[in-house]
C-alpha cells in the first residue's frame, strides 16, 4: 500500500500544500529559485504536512489556517536537510545530487537559511503565541541535535542514550510538534494536542530508527544513495551501536572514516548485517511504534484516528 | 564622544542584555559555547538593542518585556555576520579570527543557525502576531540580500539601484525593524512605529554606506581586517561604484579578484581615494542621515528623541 493511498481523502488539500511549498520557495533569484526547486522536485513523502493536517482534523479544521502551519513545518525540515547534507558532506539525497554537490556549500548554507526564512513567514500566519514558542524551542534543539551530531562524528564510545538524544533532537521532536500544532492551529483541547505531541514522538522515534536501518539493509536503488552512507560519514546509528558489541565488528567499525573504499566499506556493512544488530533494531523502531499506537487509544473517537494509525504503522515498518 | 556615552541613562538595561545574551548562546556543546562567545566577545555596538530599547520609550518601557526583542535581534544579526563570513571567506571580523576560520564552514554554519534560533526563541516572549510577522518578512529579505551579496561578487556591471536595494535588505532593514519592535513591544501607537521604522531604515543606510567608505579609508588597525577587504572579497560597495566611472579606475577594478596581491590591493584602493567616490559617498550617507533626523521631526516630543538624534549622528559620521 502506497503512503498516499492511506490518507487519500486528504488529497485535495496535500495537493494545495505542494502548490504552496512551490510558491513559497520563488524568489527573484535565479539561482536560489534552481536551487531550492531542485530540492523541492526531489520529492519526500511530506509526513510533517499530513500529520500536521490529520491533526487539525481533531479541532476545527479549516485548511486556509492551518496550511500555514503545514508548508512552515515542510519547509523547516528541507532546510534543515539542505544544512545536514553540507555537515555529511553528502553527495545525493533521494537518488539526486545534493544542492552543496551540485552547487557549493556556501549556497547550500544560503538555499537553507532562505527556505528557513521563509517558513517561518508562514508561521506568522497562525496568530498563537504558543504555536511560535513551541516551534522555536523545537528548532534550537534540531540545531542542537545537528551539532551533537558533527561532534559524534566517528565516536566509537558513544552509547545508546547519546543516540536517542540526538535522533529525538534531530528527527522526532519536529514530527511531534507537527502534530501537536496541527491540533493548536485548530483549536483542539490542550489535552489532545499534548498526546498528539506524544504519538508523533514515538512516531518520529520510530520513523528515525527505521531509517537507519534501512541505511545498510536497502539497495542504492531504494535509497538513491550507497547503502551505508550514513557509517561512511561517520554517523553511529542504532545498529552500529549494536555491531559494535561483537569485538570483531567493533574494530571493523572502528577503523571506518572517509577515507575507507567502497569495497571496504561493503564488507563492513555484510558483517553488520551478519549479526544480531538489525532484528534488535527493529525491536526497538517496534518499541516506538508500539508506544504511537498506544497514545492514540487516549484520543477522541473520529475517523482520522485509524488514518493516524496507518500512517505510523506504514512508517514504522516500511520497506525503503 | 564615545556611543555608549550618549545613551548612558540606559547603562544598566543595556548591561542586562549583555548578560543575556551570554545566558543566550550557552549550550551543552563545548564546541558551540566556544564559537558563540568567541563570537559574543569580539563585540560590536549593539546598535540594535540600543535602538529596541530608545524606541520602546515610546511607549509602556518595560525592560523585562523589550529585553527579549532586544536580546533577538542582537542574536539575528549575530548569526547573519557567521554566515556572512562562511560566504565572504573572511578570516578577520573585528580584529579576531571568525568562527570559519578558527574553526570551519560547517562550524559557522551550524553555530549560525544555533544563536539564530536562539534569537527567535527569545522572540516568542513577545506576544504580538503582528511583529512576528514583522520580523519573519525582514529575516527574509535578508536571506535575499545575501543572496544577492553573493550573485554581485565582482560583478562590476551592476548599478546605484542593485547597490542600494542590497545594503536595505542586508543592513537597513534589519535596524528599522529595531526601532519598530521597540516601539511595538511597548504598545506605542502605530504612528510612531510607523516613524520609527523609517528612522531606522535611513539610519541603517547611511550606516552601511559610512562602513563601505571606512572599509576604504580606515587603516587595518582601526578596521580590524586589511583594508579594502570588502572590495577584495568582491563586494562592489558605492565608493566602487562612483570610482569605476572613471574607465582607467574602472578597468584596474576590473582586474581585482582574490588572487590580487595585497600590494596590488593598495595601489587599486590609493586610487579610489584620489577620486572623488568617497566625497560622493559621504553625501549620500548624509542625504540618507538627513532623512533620518527629519524622520524625528514628526514623533512626539520626550526626553529620548534627542539621544535618537545623538546616536544617528554618531553612527552615521563616525570615523571607525
């Protein structure tokens, strides 16, 4: 079942937000207009939108508002993904070549703080103090995670805690606080858009392991990059840390920086995947996943819950 | 006379948000916390806290409400000048190392977005829709202007009005919106925000047009880098301009691009100092100083008005 088949009755709406996200990266820099379509044309599967809409659906839904809200949180994230690829130094996202690749890193700095900026223009357009400083306490500690994520870089003596943090900060919180300012933006109940806080942390939490996995478990077709980028980068992510029990596996991983081959690198990867660290990852993405679900059972009765409920169990336990 | 003797009725506010912008930029990062203080102790003349906090007398001057507009856009204009520097290539800012060249681009960037988001966190503790959108529109127009920094580097095609249009987006906005969200985060009439604005915003040209002269007639000492850094790095500033009117002028311009020697340097910056683009220049800082000072004119009489007036002189007719 493909994402979009899930929320299919949402379709009018996300299609207004892709219109929307389009007008809103236009400039009248020819460059900055390349390159900021260039990342919007890469495609993603705008998760942060749809919870943000599915959310809303638990007040009083108008999506003249609440859009606002969507395109921002979208925009944030690709930002925040143009200034990640400069700090991996990363050649391709989504099967294309990354804006720092394909430009320099310098507009790829320039491309982010724009699309940022403007973000948060529509931001402004939900008139609820709350609304700005839970998104702004969420963007420091994105950065936050992002500089814990250079200062891991390589660190083979990190451990699960420093992990968690750093994908809570990098990923969960923003999908978390797409579902809870959905629900702000249309004036649901405080005690909603808190559990929807929650279920889009777990959910996030989830998502994010998930990807890790997948990292060294998918082809480079389904990644559109090479497996194993995120290790050759020196990002130590779940599995990794579980490789790393084995002696063997740790020295093998220990040894990894940019420097190592392709070939070497598809050794370091079998012996990964040879080992334990893959099932006890989806353990704990499964863990996540679990949690999600439960914090939905604490919301209100409407028909946008089992749709909540497919989404998280589609990003819980997709393929690539 | 130096700055801060003319406002120095607001010594202890002032002190206050030096304070708070230390508390502002501490993080659980070493590597961040040094950057941003590196960053925090170079100094600078925190021009726009002063104008946030001259304008909010104005109205209901509460400092422990307009402290957080002061301290955000402190922090705002911070991170523009990391970012700056990443796109500059610069080496110097203020006599001291900047933050991409003691440590890296990645660095720069990331601490950018860090004391960036920091400032929009203080920012939410203003609770008026009205001035986040305010501010959000400014943050892009300067993402705009920096684009537009870059797209101009050594171009020397370009004329009075990309010049002008640049330094509002890069500089004068962001000293207008100052004075505006003083004024507005003390509840004054829209009136004299309104006036404030425009204040500010010809006070910040005649501002950025004082430092294109100063980057040409200052010594290295009092700039704190070489001097003619801005023409080096690429940027035509309006001394530049109304030098390259004169074709043998305009030819050894021309000719200027980073591998410039700094011997060649100095021959090309001894003769636009022969010329008369810095005279011309200096009258269209004052054209622009005059508007500002008639701007004053038209808002009500109090005890503040005249230290505006002191502090535009200042800054507009300083020597470094």
């Amino acid at each position: 079942m493909k994402l979009n088949r899930i929320y299919s009755f949402l379709k009018t709406d996300i299609d207004q937000i892709e219109k929307e996200l389009e007008t809103a990266i236009e400039s009248d820099s020819r460059l900055l207009n390349q390159a900021s379509l260039h990342l919007l044309q890469a495609g993603g599967k705008r998760i942060r939108p749809v919870f943000v809409l599915l959310s809303a659906k638990f007040g009083e839904y108008d999506i003249n508002s609440v859009k606002n809200a969507a395109v921002a949180l979208e925009l944030i994230h690709m930002a925040s993904l143009v200034h990640d690829d400069v700090i991996d130094d990363a050649e391709l996202r989504r099967g294309k070549p990354t804006i720092k690749s394909q430009w320099d890193n310098r507009i790829a700095m320039y491309t982010g703080d724009y699309i940022f900026a403007r973000g948060l223009e529509y931001m402004t357009n939900i008139k609820n103090p709350e609304a700005h400083q839970i998104l702004s306490h969420t963007i420091v500690e994105l950065c936050k995670g992002e500089i814990a994520q250079i200062k891991d870089k390589y660190r083979c003596d990190q451990n699960l805690r420093d992990y968690l943090l750093r994908i809570k900060r990098k990923t969960a919180l923003l999908i978390a606080v797409s579902c809870q300012l959905g629900a702000i933006a249309s004036g649901a109940p405080e005690e909603v858009h808190r559990r929807l806080f929650r279920f889009g942390y777990h959910v996030g939490m989830s998502y994010q392991i998930t990807d890790d996995i997948l990292d060294l478990t998918a082809s480079e077709e389904e990644l559109g990059k090479p497996a194993g980028s995120d290790l050759w980068q020196g990002n130590i992510t779940l599995p990794v840390l579980y490789a790393m029990e084995d002696p063997a596996l740790r020295s093998e991983i220990e040894r990894v920086s940019e420097n190592t081959s392709a070939e070497t690198m598809k050794k370091v990867i079998a012996s990964i995947l040879a080992s334990d660290a893959i099932e006890r990852s989806h353990r704990v993405s499964r863990m996540y996943l679990d949690k999600a679900l439960e914090d939905l059972e604490y919301l209100p009765q409407n028909r946008v819950k089992k749709t909540l409920k497919n989404v998280a169990n589609f990003i819980g336990k997709r393929k690539y």
